[in-house]
C-alpha cells in the first residue's frame, strides 16, 4: 500500500476538440452518402445527398454526445 499511487478524486475522460469535429464530419458525410446512394436508386441524387445532410447533422450531433459523454457533465 505504499507504493501505490493516488488516486485523483472525478477523473473524467478529457475532451478532444479534433476528435469531436472529426466525429462530426465522417457522420455528416456518411449519412450524405448514404442518402446520395438511396436518392440516386430513386432517381435524383442530389436531393437524395440533402436528406442525407438534413438527417446527417442530428445524428452526428448524438454520435458525439454518445462519445464524449463522461467529459461533458
């Protein structure tokens, strides 16, 4: 017991600005995609792209809440 180290009282996970924005942007562009592909099945890509964006920003808003949780509180 000694030797062991102390222990700091509320470590929390640090947040990463880069990562959140990272998170952000591969979310936003793979629901564009993801809707490119479903808009040009339907026969216009492009507005199949902005319902990709419109629903893409929400969720990559969530998917950065969800990983960075812990540091926010």
């Amino acid at each position: 017991m000694v030797c062991s180290p102390r222990m700091e009282p509320g470590t929390r996970e640090t947040f990463n600005p880069a990562g959140a924005g990272g998170l952000l942007l591969a979310t936003t562009v793979a629901c564009a995609g993801i809707g490119a592909l479903i808009g040009w099945a339907a026969g216009s890509a492009a507005y199949g792209a902005l319902g990709g964006v419109i629903v893409g920003i929400p969720a990559s808003i969530f998917v950065v809440y969800r990983s960075y949780r812990g540091s926010l509180s």
